[in-house]
C-alpha cells in the first residue's frame, strides 16, 4: 500500500512530533561540518585561480576575470554555509520525524560559525598570514 504523503512529509499517523534539544545541536553542528568540508576545497580551488588587478605603462588597470574570483568565492561559500545551517538541518530532522527545537536550531549553526570564523582569523593572525 503507498504511504500517504501530508504537505509537510510522510504522515506520521497518530504519533505526536518529537521534540529534541539535544538532537538538534548534535545535527546543527554536523550540517555545519558538512558546509565546511564541501565550502573549503571549493573555496581553495576559487582562489586559487584568482589574480591581483595589474597596471599597464600609463596606468591603466589591465582587466582579467582573475581580478573577480575572490567575490565570486566568497559569495559562493557564503551559500554553501548557508545552506547547511538553515536547510540541511530542516531536511534532515524531516525524514527522521523530529521537530528541531525552535528555541535552538537557527542560532546553534549560526553561533557555531561565528565560533569557527574568529577562530580561523586567530590562527591567521598567529601564523603571520593576516
């Protein structure tokens, strides 16, 4: 017999939604790593192609597509991590049954990413790169 689908998912027949603080920190942060691993190799390789603006003899600023890679970069991890903190977690906890606690789940990925960030910077301005 085919499941009965609701708007929101399969339906869960009589069972009550459930709940879970502790689910809903343990899967913010692994959809956090999971943006991590996928946004850092996408964005070695971006600027990696990236090229300082260059001057011709009068002056002029010689114009290359290298010159827009850092924006492009930052944009486009900027949704990868977007991604895993506010849809992944919802997909996720969706399948499973689990309603993530609204008190938690946005601010959990966000703070989380903030913590990574000014830890990132520290470990630049410690190795002499900023």
């Amino acid at each position: 017999m085919a499941e009965e689908r609701t708007p929101n998912g399969p339906d869960m027949g009589a069972r009550e939604p459930i709940i879970d603080r502790g689910y809903t920190i343990r899967l913010s942060l692994a959809s956090l790593l999971v943006g991590l691993v996928i946004a850092a190799p996408v964005g070695i390789a971006l600027l990696a192609l990236g090229r300082p603006a260059q001057v011709d003899e009068q002056g002029g600023v010689i114009w290359s597509g290298g010159m827009f890679v850092l924006p492009i970069a930052a944009v486009i991890i900027v949704a990868i991590l977007y991604w895993s903190i506010f849809h992944l977690p919802l997909r996720i906890a969706r399948r499973r049954g689990v309603i993530l606690d609204p008190e938690l789940w946005p601010w959990t990925g966000a703070l989380a990413l903030g913590v990574v960030i000014v830890l990132g910077f520290v470990a630049a301005i410690l190795a002499g790169v900023i």
